[in-house]
C-alpha cells in the first residue's frame, strides 16, 4: 500500500523529480519562457497526477495565468502530446 502524502507535497515532489531529470535549478522556472516545451509537460503531469490546480501550477512554474496555462495545455493535447 502507498504512503498517503498531502497533495501539496506529492506536487512538490514530481517538480523536484522533473527538475532532477532535466538537471534544472528551481531558478530555471523564472528564467525560462513561460511557454517552454519541458514546463508545459511538467504542467500536463501535474494536472495528470495531483489534485492542484491550474492557478497553483501556472504560479508554481511561473507560466504567467492560469488562463495562459490552460490555453498550452488543450494545445497539447490537440497535437498528441499527451
């Protein structure tokens, strides 16, 4: 059986994960533009697998508004990117 973690934390643990593997420093959140290819996946599974919304998430990747967000994530999923 799976440990029950908080939703927050378990969302904060797939950003550290996803930062880990693209040996990214948190720093790169800001720095990169806010449409970045690799923050938009990591934005899909976010939603994919935690209970955050779309608000947090665009404020926790700095990707502008959740408005913007949802616009890069139904984009996504039209093209396959899933």
């Amino acid at each position: 059986m799976k440990p029950i973690i908080p939703r927050g934390r378990s969302a904060e643990l797939i950003i550290a994960e996803e930062l880990k593997r693209g040996r990214w420093q948190e720093a790169n959140l800001k720095t990169r533009p806010k449409g970045d290819s690799v923050k938009v996946a990591l934005a899909a599974r976010l939603r994919a697998e935690t209970t955050m919304t779309v608000g947090w998430i665009a404020e926790r990747l700095a990707m502008c508004t959740r408005g913007y967000l949802n616009h890069l994530l139904y984009r996504r999923r039209k093209l396959g990117g899933e």
